[in-house]
C-alpha cells in the first residue's frame, strides 16, 4: 500500500477545516464579547503588542464602558475574520488545490491564534496536537518550491537519460523517508506519553485493568455505541481490551519507528484499529481522525521499494515473527495472570435475604468447590516504568537523530548541485524538528530532567532554543486519560457481589419525576475484584422562571441531564462548553469563574450563550429566568432490564407501586440524590455577583448581537466596513 503525500496534506487540511468551522459556529457563544469567556479580556495578556496597536484608548485606567465593548468588538472582528480566512484557506489544503508550506504554516499560525484567544475552552492536548502536525507537516513533508523533492516529483522528461532518471528516483524516495521521519517520531511521542502516563498516575483501575468498566460511562460526551458496549461486554474482555491498549500504546509505539517499513506499518494498523474502536464509542472531536492521519506516514513508500519488498517473502515472514516475538515478550514482561484462591462458599438467610458466607468446616450440606476464576493485572510498577523510560527514550533518541544522519551520503551524491543543497537543508530542518519534539521527554521522568544525564544529551541540546518556540505549542508533552474519573464504592465483599436496591429519583425534562430501582451495580465483579460503581459527576442547572414562577432543569444539547436522553453522536464536531462542564463537575465553582459568568448570561438571556444550550424558548426570548440553583449529581448508565438478569423483582413492585412517567426500560441514565450545591442560587442582578464578575475582569452588560456591536466601532471606517461584511456573511451562514 503506498500513501502518498498529498493525501496526509489534504487529510491535515480537512481536519484545520473542521477545527476553524467548529470555532466559527461557537465563537459567539463562547469567546466573543457577549460570550463566556471574551477573548478580549484574554487579548492584552497573551498579546500584548497587538493589543496597543488594536485599541485606540490612550490607558486602560480610562476605559469607560463604551471604550472597553469597543476594544472588545475589534477583537471580536478580529477573531472572526481570522475564523472566515482559515476557513477558505483550508478548504484550499483540503481539495488539493494548494499544498504549499508557506501556506498550511499560516494556516497552523491562524489557529494558533484563535486558539490562544480561546483561553480554557481551547486548552484541550488535540488542539496542540493539532498546531504541533501543523508545524512539523509544513516544515518537512510540504513542498515549498515546485523543484524541492520532499513530495512526488514529475517523471523526468523524455529527452533526460535513463541514468539521470534513476538518481532523481533514488532522490525522491530518500526526501520522502527523511520528510516522514518527524511525524512518525510525533506520533510515538503521542502514543508512548499516553501510555506511561496512566501507569505513572498509580490509578487504580488502570493497574487492576477495570478502566473500561468505567470508561464508556464516565467519559466526556459518551458515543451511541458506549451505552451497549458498557452493559454488554464481559468484565473479562473490558479487561482485556485495557491490556490490548497498553500493549498498543507502549510496545506498538516502538514499532512505528523501526527501520523496517513492514514493521512499521504493522505498528501504524494497531494504532489504527485503537483510534476506531475509540471513535465507535466516544465523541473526542478531530483528534482520532488526526492521529490516523499521523499513521498514514507509515504507509508512505516508494514504488520501487515496494515492488523489492513484494520479492523478499522469505525476510517479510522473519520479520513478522520477529515482531510477533516482541509483542509477546512485552506482554508477559507487562502483565501476570494468576488462578484465584477457592473464594468460601456462600449461604443464603431466606428470612432475612441476606448472603453470608460460611467457613469450610461451618456447614456439612455446603460442598467445598474449587476456584476456575482467573485474573490479569499490571505488573509493572511506577518505578519500574519510570527505569524503563529512563533506559529506552535516551536510545530512541539518539537512534532517531543518527538515523537521518544516515540520508547525509546519498544525498550527497545527487549529481545537481541545486539539489543537493536543498536536500541537505530539508534535512537539516527534519533532523532540528526531531530534536526540538524530544524536548518533552525530559520531563515525563525525574532522571531525564537531571542536567547531569548525559544520556539525554541529544535533547538538552534543543532545550534553548525550544524555550523560544514553546510558547507556539511547536513540541509539546501529551497524556491522555492519566486517571480514571466517575470512579465510586462498592458495597460487599471481594468474594461475594452483594446486591442492594434502592430508589432513586431522576427529574425529567418536563418537570415529572421517574423513580427506577438501581441497584449497587448491575454488572458482576470478577477477578478477585469488587463490581464497578460508576458515579459520574454532573453539574445540573435548575432555573426558576418568570412566567410560572417554577423550577425546571435546564437542558444542555450533548452532554448527560435528561435520564431519558441517550448519548448522540456529534464528533468531529466538538461542544466545548459541555466538554468544559464535565471538567467543571469534577472540581469546584472557585477554579470555574467562566461558570458564574455563564450563569450570569444565562439569567441576562444573553441569546449567543443561550443558543448554546437546548432551550429555544429561552433563546427566542419567550422565557426569562428569575434564579438557577446548581447541584451536583452522579450518573451512570441504566440497565435494561432485559439484559440485567441479575435485578431484583423489587425493581418490578418499586415501578408498579410508583406509576412512574418513565419505565427503567426507557432511561439510559439513572442518577443518584442530590450530592451537595455546587454553586449558591444565584439571582439576576445581584450586586454580589456583579462585584464577583468585576473582580475576574468580565464585562456584565455586554451582549450585544454582531450588526449591533459595528454601531459602536467609527462610522464610514474601514472597521466598520469589515464588520458590516463580517456580519453579513454570519447571517448567510446562520
């Protein structure tokens, strides 16, 4: 299979689109003016210089109302012609109409841009993932000039000899290896962070291998499919499918950098196949699709040394088996699997309902049995994670640096002396690229970070002159899902799974309350391990409204609220603010102030803030909120009684008894009581929430539509002009 390279460019193009078009239709909601969080507020911190230039005000102590709305209308301007340009500009990339270096490094400067004024809705690691394949694809494998052979150069002409053919054919192949070297090496660093950092965190449903028993339920956004594969799979092949993503993270990572291309390619399919089965059941934006993409630079090979490969069959299968061998090796280095102890046999108290257990010699009737169970775990350590990074990185580094050292000699013996320097110098940006991207590695283990580490030489070389390009996000660390959230107790034993019901309230849409008999879990512990209990936190806003004069829960459009809401899928799109809402459940309002200021809008009917949510009464105007009250609640997904057998015929008494609006059958959430406030009512224009919203530099009357903020720019100027058409084009959009 040969990949060739504007196929990378083109994917990298479609996924700045997606990105630049998902900023588009939520900038108004979530960083304008009128928005959460403005990035006007953001502008003078991060860029300063620009700002002066931007702002006409003489000093920020004189900035009254109307001055600071005006500063903030052209930053909004800003943002969204910058938004509008990246978006031509990378359909552009994406039809394969332009693929010049020049223009996907303005393109990755663009978003870089937006997302540094995006402050914590755009902090998530793809969004630099993002900037940092930006940089490396544009740098190393994007033509910038039609006679540079980092790309697929055009079969000589006719009259050019068959010997000059043959050295520009050997030349284009080797530009080609050494332009995807660097994102191969980006793509190892990803997936290898990823991997040790989970074993590095101590969590630990990650050492006991019970991570998917939560995860499909406690991610961000769940997928269509989490739902079902959470409640269907075994605890065995959830448990297994753990391993299978360490083994692919960990081990699979060093095949991607094997010299070797069938090696590699079968490193890059496991890759692959994680990223689908990740997709399948979870919303996570762009980022799988992008990682994909980074693989397809294993795929890339010249024609000649493919038709060599297919003549080597005997060295293809060694070297199957041989990496077959080193797949398994790491296996039983990486995990233990161990019979259990015959667990005591279990009685059952009829008058009571209760399980005991009973000792061996405690009752004659009950035959002692012996244990089948079996159970896989983690067996390496922090610390000895933490030796092996230290030992494998140091020669992954240097093995990489004087691998495309090793291009230097055939390229020098290209015969055109144009192109040879050339080559040289896009060797030389490749071999810079690679050492600058090591630079994280420094700080993922506390003896990389020694300066007196020689071993890491290579990479203390590029540390100064990545402190100057750090702050582009040019290279950066990754470490995705370090520990598992939404994980709870577990009532019972390790040797019994002890079933305890209880009725739990959930508030419906429309004011109803459906009661659904949960129990402790529904799904079996296995392993020696107790079951799992989900509890997933979830901040619920309850409005009171004007009209009725009643609460009622305000609903968001993606993220859990309504039991009877099923997950939806929505990547490659991605809802920043209910993926910011997830992270804001697991701590406190205090390190959430974006969170009062949502309210704030939310109470004001600021329409862009509201558009965010599923509420079109409120976003027409036809309903006005008095007060929101915010409670912390925990979720899990429901159990369909025709699946869970193991529930008890309570449940069925519970619903009968109660009449419920909804049945058990019909909820694909189930949530606990109220946990705790998580934020106090809060009521429209209260003086403290002002001086709340003051303190942290939010305007609190600012929401204005688009036409109406260019009112306040200088009329007949080129600003204001610019607004008007900038506006324009967002109602032919809207």
């Amino acid at each position: 299979m040969i990949i060739p390279s504007r196929l990378i460019l083109s994917g990298l193009g479609l996924i700045f689109l997606i990105a630049f078009v998902s900023y588009y239709i939520q900038f108004p909601g979530l960083v304008s003016s009128a928005g959460i969080e403005p990035a006007g507020r953001i502008f003078p911190r991060v860029f300063p210089l620009l700002y002066k230039k931007l702002v006409d005000s003489e000093s920020k102590e004189e900035l009254v109302w109307h001055d600071l709305c005006s500063s903030w209308v052209k930053v909004d301007l800003l943002c969204e012609t910058c938004c509008i340009i990246g978006i031509l500009l990378s359909s552009m990339v994406a039809s394969g109409i332009v693929h010049h270096g020049g223009l996907i490094m303005f393109v990755t400067f663009l978003y870089y841009f937006l997302v540094e004024l995006g402050g914590v809705f755009y902090s998530f690691q793809w969004d630099t993932l993002l900037l940092e394949t930006g940089f490396v694809v544009s740098l190393c494998l994007a033509p910038w000039s039609s006679s540079l052979v980092v790309v697929q150069v055009q079969q000589e002409s006719s009259s050019s000899s068959s010997s000059s053919t043959t050295t520009t054919s050997s030349s284009t192949s080797s530009s080609n290896q050494v332009a995807n070297w660097p994102i191969r090496f980006l793509l190892f660093k990803l997936m290898f962070m990823s991997g040790v950092v989970k074993i590095q965190s101590d969590c630990p449903t990650w050492k006991h291998l019970t991570a998917l028993e939560y995860h499909f339920a406690t991610q961000c956004i769940p997928g269509p499919l989490a739902w079902y594969v959470h409640q269907m799979l075994h605890p065995v092949i959830l448990r297994c499918g753990v391993a299978m993503t360490f083994m692919i993270e960990i081990p699979g990572a060093f095949l991607l950098l094997c010299w070797k291309s069938k090696v590699r390619r079968i490193g890059a399919w496991l890759q692959i196949l994680l990223q689908i089965l990740i997709i399948f059941t979870g919303n996570y934006n762009f980022f799988n699709v992008l990682t994909i993409l980074l693989c397809l630079a294993c795929f890339d090979e010249s024609a000649k040394q493919e038709e060599e490969e297919k003549k080597k069959i005997r060295s293809v299968n060694y070297e199957l088996h041989l990496c077959f061998a080193f797949m398994a090796w790491m296996f039983t280095n990486m995990f233990e699997i161990k019979n259990l102890p015959a667990a005591a046999p279990l009685a059952v108290d009829a008058g009571h309902h209760e399980i005991q257990s009973v000792s061996a010699g405690g009752r004659d009737d009950v035959p002692q049995q012996q244990s089948n169970e079996w159970t896989i775990s983690l067996s390496w350590t922090k610390e000895y994670c933490e030796s092996m990074i230290e030992t494998t990185i140091p020669v992954v580094i240097c093995y990489m640096l004087l691998y495309m050292l090793s291009f230097l000699p055939e390229i020098l013996a290209l015969p055109n002396k144009r192109r040879k320097w050339k080559s040289i110098f896009h060797l030389l940006v490749c071999f810079v690229c690679i050492g600058l991207s090591s630079v994280p590695f420094m700080n993922i283990s506390p003896g990389l970070r020694d300066v007196d580490n020689w071993s890491m030489l290579a990479s203390q070389m590029f540390v100064k002159p990545w402190n100057y390009i750090q702050a582009f996000h040019f290279s950066n660390g990754y470490g995705l899902f370090r520990r598992m959230t939404g994980v709870g107790g577990s009532k019972g034993s390790m040797s019994t799974t002890m079933m305890t019901n209880h009725q739990s309230n959930s508030i419906n849409s429309d004011g109803s309350t459906a009661t659904s008999c949960r129990p402790t879990t529904t799904r079996k512990g296995w392993g020696g391990l107790e079951p799992s209990v989900v509890e997933r936190p979830e901040v619920i806003f309850k409005g009171k409204f004007l009209r009725t004069g009643t609460y009622r829960e305000l609903n968001f459009r993606w993220k859990p609220g309504d039991v009877t809401k099923g997950p939806k899928q929505v990547a490659p799109y991605q809802p920043r603010l209910d993926w910011q809402m997830w992270f804001a459940a697991l701590g406190s309002y205090q390190h959430n102030p974006w969170l009062i200021h949502l309210i704030h809008k939310l109470l004001q009917g600021c329409g862009p803030v509201v558009e965010l949510l599923d509420e079109p009464l409120l976003a027409k105007g036809d309903e006005k909120l008095v007060s929101i009250e915010s409670l912390l609640y925990h979720y899990d997904f429901s159990s369909n009684l025709s699946i869970a057998k193991n529930i008890s015929n309570e449940c069925d008494d519970i619903n009968q008894k109660d009449e419920p609006s909804h049945s058990a059958d019909e909820s694909w959430w189930i949530r606990s009581d109220p946990i705790r406030e998580y934020v106090p009512k809060l009521v429209r224009d209260d003086p403290s929430l002002l001086q709340y919203l003051k303190a942290y530099g939010y305007a609190t009357n600012t929401c204005l539509s688009l036409s109406d903020k260019c009112n306040l720019l200088q009329p007949g100027s080129n600003s204001m002009k610019l607004c008007r058409m900038v506006a324009a084009i967002r109602n032919v959009m809207a």
